[in-house]
C-alpha cells in the first residue's frame, strides 16, 4: 500500500484536499447511536454515475428498502470527494454518522440491530463470506470494463468523470484513476494477464460459481431456512442482485461482461425471481 500512496501521492493530494474542503459543510462522526432516525443518500446525478458505483448504489438502495428503511436522495456531483473511503454514494445518519458502501453499511446497520443473515448456521454464514469475496472480484472487472476498455473510458467514463472539473483538474484525475485501477487489476493474482480476453474468461468464472450455487434449474436465493425450507433474503442477495440488475440494465458501447454474464440465464431468472418474490427493487429515482 505504501508503494501506491508514493505513485499515486499527486492524485491522492488534490482529491483529499478537495474532499476536505467539502467534508467542512458535514458534521464529524458522532458516537453511535443506536436510533436511525434519518437517512440521506448522497448520489451522482442520474446519467453520470458509472458503472461500478451504480452496481453498489443498486445494492444499497436494495438493502435499506428490504429493512424498511427510508431515505432521502441528495443528488450531488462531488460526491466522490465526500466519501470517505473512495466508495459510494454516501450515506449520512442521523445528520451525524457518515457512511460509505456497501460493506461499510452493512457494519453499520448490524451494530444497531439490523441484519437479514440472523437465522443463517455458522456453515451458511461461512459461506455467505466466501461469496461476499466472489462480488470483490466482479467489482474489480466492473472497473476494468469502465476504465480500460478504451470505448468505453472515452465516450462514457471519461466524459462522466470530468463532468463536475474544469482544466487542469479535468485532466489530471482521470489519468492517475485510470492509472490507479490498472494497478489494482494488474493485483489480482488470478489474472494472468489484462485484456478482453481475459475479462471474459473471468466474468465466466464468476457467473459459473455464482449458478452453481443457486442451482441449474431451480428456483430460489442463495440460503433456504434450515428448518421450513423456505427463501432466506440476506445481504448476499441484495449486493449479487444489486450488481447483475446494474450490469444487466447499463448501456455501454463495448459490453462483453454483460453477454458473458447473459450466456447464464439462471442469473437472469433469479433476477426475476427475487424481484417477483421477495419485492427486491432497483428504485433509482426513489427519493
């Protein structure tokens, strides 16, 4: 980490003073408290968030909506600068508790009582874990789709990223996060290589694993309960449903994640299925 920070150090210098000059209109992080009282989503504007942080924003909006969980969207264009952990959209609790991604909100929202995997055995849980880390490695091509596909980097990524910076800010920061998502997909230690080709062969992996578990041809989520059989909802299904319905929906000139995660249409029909069943929404406008 310590090696990145030295490459990247101009890129993180200009987005943390920029992110610093915006966290001064927040308020600091308070201790927690127990009663969420509100909650206010801060997002890109629709048509400029990309694909990656529209995957997340997905999952969510899904996740608080299956705890019954209002909120209220703030559409901001800056809101990379506010997060405060490179991750996004943003959530602010209680006008206090700041809160980004997914994973960070699922901490958040267990430490107060709030979870959907309580009935899951210790072997479901080890297993929801195995593939919460499978989602790591489809996030990690979502970047690699949105930055170095390079139709994809010049006729949606980049446009969208600058939309919010003038010169000389709206060429210098694409090009150390281009830069900084090579070098995170260059880590992946099963990638042998970076190219389309292997895109694919990866996104395939992925989709393979992610079937085999839900099963060839039968209907259902990723956990049934040990004692009445019956569909479990748990936080594996809002991030995995959050993820393929964003994939599945987006629009981009060179797509091939998307046909190679199509080619399994199971994927596709648990989409369906939790939307019919289980009222799991992508609401994007909610407000």
């Amino acid at each position: 980490s310590s090696g990145i920070n030295a490459e990247y150090g101009q890129h993180y210098y200009i987005t943390n003073y920029l992110r610093m000059s915006i966290m001064e209109q927040l308020h600091d992080i308070s201790t927690l408290n127990n009663e969420i009282e509100s909650i206010r989503l801060i997002d890109h504007p629709k048509g400029f968030e990309l694909l990656p942080s529209r995957c997340e924003a997905t999952s969510i909006k899904v996740l608080l909506e299956k705890h019954g969980l209002s909120y209220q969207v703030e559409i901001k264009s800056n809101v990379e600068y506010i997060s405060t952990n490179g991750r996004f959209p943003v959530l602010i609790f209680n006008e206090t508790d700041i809160v980004c991604g997914f994973a960070e909100l699922v901490k958040y929202l267990w430490k107060r009582g709030y979870s959907l995997s309580d009935k899951l055995s210790q072997e479901q849980k080890c297993d929801l874990d195995i593939y919460t880390a499978l989602i790591k490695r489809l996030e990690a091509l979502e970047l690699f789709t949105s930055w170095l596909i390079e139709d994809n980097y010049t006729h949606v990524t980049l446009p969208a990223y600058t939309s919010h910076t003038t010169w000389p800010l709206s060429a210098i920061l694409p090009f150390y996060k281009k830069r900084q998502v090579y070098r995170l997909v260059a880590s992946q230690g099963q990638w042998h290589d970076i190219s389309s080709e292997m895109l694919m062969v990866e996104t395939k992996d992925v989709a393979s694993a992610l079937t085999e578990r839900l099963g060839q041809h039968e209907s259902g989520t990723f956990f049934k309960d040990a004692d009445t059989g019956q569909d479990l909802i748990t936080e594996l299904d809002c991030l995995v449903y959050g993820h393929l319905n964003a994939i599945f929906m987006t629009k981009l000139p060179s797509y091939r994640m998307k046909r190679a995660l199509g080619l399994h249409s199971r994927l596709i029909e648990y989409c369906k299925y939790v939307e019919a069943k289980h009222g799991l929404k992508a609401q994007r406008d909610r407000s």
